[in-house]
C-alpha cells in the first residue's frame, strides 16, 4: 500500500505516517512551512493552494490511498479550497481518499450529532470545513468523511491549553461541549479506514462529552497540577462566535471499526 498523507507535519498527520510505516506502508507525507522527521517517510514540500502543484505530486507519487489533513483555523483557502484540490487530484488517480472533517461544522445543541446530520457552521472555521467536505463528496462520493472532535495525546495543543488555563495564561469555557479523542485512536481509524469502502461522513470521535473547562480539571487530575487558578468563564460572556455543545454520536464508528475510541477520563487516567 502505498499512501500520500497531505499535512503530515501536523500533529495528527505525524502518528497516521508513524502508524502506516509501522504497518509496511510505502508512506509520503507532505508539509507546507514544518518539518517531517517520522522515520521511513519521504517528505514532501506542498502548498495545498496550489491546484497545479497538487495535482503533479500526486500525478508522480500515484498513491493507493491519500488521508488528508491539512487545514488552517483562520485560512479558507488551505481549509476549503486546499481540501478540493486535493480530491480532484486523488480522483484523476484513483485513489481512495480519506478526508479529515471537524465538529465545528455544527452550531452545537442538545442532542447528539448523528454521522449525516448536514452541516449548520456558525463562523468562518466551520463554515470552511462544510464546504470542504461539500467538494470533496462532489468530487468523490466514495470518499469517507471523517468528523472528529479535539485531538488528544503527547503534544496535544488541547492539554497545553489546559495546563496554560491551569497556570492563569488562558481561559477555558464551561459552555464549549466536545468529544475528545487520543491521536492514536483516531490515526488508527484513519489507516482502517483507508482499507474499507466506506463513504461519506462518519463521527469518530470519543464517548464521552465534557466542557474545556471539564478537560482542564481532568489534565490537572492527571498531571497532578493545582486546579485552584483554573480560568473559566462562557463563550458568550467572551464574546467569541463558535460552536457550543456539540457531542458526535460515534456508535456507527464504533460498530465499523476495529480500532476502540477510548473515552477522555480513560485517555487521561492516572
């Protein structure tokens, strides 16, 4: 198998490389302006915003499959124009495509999102990851649409903002709900995923739903850090424009996948 892993300097890109070398994968992973070190992975430079230079990379790799990665928070771009360069070229080559969505696509409310509940943004993210996974699925419609959550694990910009939050230098919501998942877990999803002929959107994402604030209290647990200066207060007292309590429903996941989606008071336990 050979697989183009587009944003593989990030920090879900790097453990889809390391677990695709791990299982005998003849791996490319590309990077805009950061580094890829992962042993037994050819590096490639890319600017996803270059429709041109997309489609020779992977006119010369001519992968088997490409997981796609890459996306910029305040950039529309790299999130949504970059994604559909990306499956244009994956599909001139036939290869299958694994695309990598977010629950920022939702607004956020009481119930659960289901797998193909239709995406409702409220700022400018969200909105680009929607139309992102509307070219792809145009362009694709056997391309599997990964929604997932915040992205745990060693290095994990979600525990650094924690731990800031933790030490007085940032401030977590108590009204911004999600369902964290362990890198490992989801890259092992991913690399599942590559090898079925699932498509369309798909929550994989953890079971358990808890707020920022919730998860900075949980890495204090975990760390052994005081929790007495923990900065909380609402999104909307903030002022900031987002999603509020989105909680993926990944039973389906659950079902397909080998992989288990380990829950964030199991992530983190001591």
């Amino acid at each position: 198998m050979r697989v183009l892993v587009v944003g593989a300097s990030g920090f879900l890109g790097r453990e889809v490389c390391r677990r695709a070398v791990d299982a005998g994968w003849s791996v490319v992973g590309t990077c805009h302006s950061g580094d890829i070190s992962a042993p037994g992975v050819t590096a490639r430079r890319l600017d996803v915003t270059d429709r041109a230079a997309v489609r020779a990379l992977v006119a010369e790799v001519r992968p088997d499959a490409v997981v796609s990665t890459p996306y910029r928070y305040d950039d529309w771009t790299v999130t949504a124009d970059g994604a559909a360069y990306v499956a244009v070229a994956a599909a001139e080559m036939g290869a299958r495509l694994v695309h990598v969505s977010s629950d920022a696509l939702h607004a956020g409310r009481p119930e659960p999102y289901a797998d193909d509940d239709p995406p409702t943004p409220v700022n400018a993210y969200g909105a680009a990851k929607a139309a992102a996974e509307t070219a792809v699925r145009a362009v694709d419609p056997g391309a599997a649409l990964v929604r997932t959550s915040l992205i745990l694990g060693e290095g994990s910009k979600q525990i650094q903002l924690s731990r800031d939050a933790l030490a007085g230098r940032a401030t977590l919501f108590t009204d911004q709900i999600r369902c964290p998942v362990d890198v490992t877990d989801l890259a092992a999803a991913l690399l599942e995923l590559v090898d079925s002929a699932y498509a369309g959107p798909l929550n994989v994402a953890g079971p358990d739903a808890v707020s920022r604030a919730e998860l900075g209290l949980l890495v204090a647990e975990r760390f052994d850090l005081d929790a007495a200066g923990l900065k909380t207060t609402t999104s909307t007292a903030a002022g900031v424009v987002g999603p509020t309590d989105v909680r993926l429903d990944s039973t389906r996941a659950a079902g397909l996948l080998r992989t288990r989606l380990r829950g964030v008071r199991e992530i983190l336990a001591r």
